[in-house]
C-alpha cells in the first residue's frame, strides 16, 4: 500500500518521518518530495480562456454614467449640443475610471500573490503494508498533514 500526503515544509515533517522509522518503517520505503509553488506575476487583461476574477471597468462605467449625464445637461447651453457632449463626457468618465482601476491592480500586483491559507510545499509517499496503514495514517494527520491518499497495491 503507498499513501500519500502533503505537508508544509516544517519541522513536523521530520518529526512524522522519524515517528514512522520508530514503527518499523524503512527510511527507504518513504520518498519525501519538495513542490515548487507558482510565483507568477498576475497578467492585467484577461482573454476569452482565461479570467482572473478582476474587473477593470467597474469604477469606469458608473464615471461614465455620471459625467456623461453631467456634461449633456451642461451641453444644452454650449454650442455643440447635449448629445456630443454626453458622448464626450461618458467617454472622459470612461478614461477616468479606467485608468484609476489600473492603476489600483498595478500598484497591489507589485506585492507576490500566494494563496490564502497553507500551501503544501512537500509529498510524502510512503509504502507500507496494509496492516500499518492506519498507523501511519494516524501519524501523518497528527503531524498535521494538509491532505491524505490511500493507494492498495
């Protein structure tokens, strides 16, 4: 039987290993394998496969809204009339609240994104016979193991 578990890299790791030697495992028989975790850059614009949640129009169209309704009402007394400078106001609003976003992803993308919570950071595969496989089992979930998987041969 293999199990399988994945751990932060810390010191209850070592602990487990050296816990499961003490029950007569073989330190042959336990693989301890490092993860390398993404530490990508974030990409602004999102494309038709791929979306990362962030929206960047979301302040720009309600400024659109609100400086296009400002300025049509100010273009019944200018010469080009309400409706051009209604399009001219929506699209300075747009312009606007656009780059104000932008700028707000820009300035928190600087920081690395990880994600929330513990990341598992090492396997542990262990093979073991069926008749200790609850003993080990128990010993990685109380050395805090962040997942767990049985495999019988």
């Amino acid at each position: 039987m293999q199990i399988f578990s994945t751990f932060e890299n810390h010191v209850f790791l070592e602990i487990a290993i050296s816990n499961l030697e003490k029950i007569g495992i073989k330190s042959e028989d336990i693989y301890a394998v490092p993860l390398d975790n993404r530490e990508e850059s974030r990409k602004i614009f999102d494309t038709l496969h791929r979306s990362d949640g962030i929206s960047l129009i979301d302040i720009a169209m309600p400024l659109a809204t609100v400086f296009a309704v400002v300025t049509a009402s100010i273009g019944f007394k200018l010469s080009w009339g309400p409706i051009y400078w209604g399009l001219i106001g929506a699209v300075g609003g747009f312009m606007i609240g656009f780059l104000i976003r932008l700028f707000m992803v820009l300035k928190n993308t600087k920081k690395k994104h990880r994600l929330k919570g513990k990341q598992s950071e090492v396997i542990l595969i262990v093979d073991c016979d069926e008749a200790k496989g609850e003993s080990v089992e128990k010993i990685l979930w109380e050395h805090f193991a962040l997942g767990l998987a049985k495999v019988i041969k």
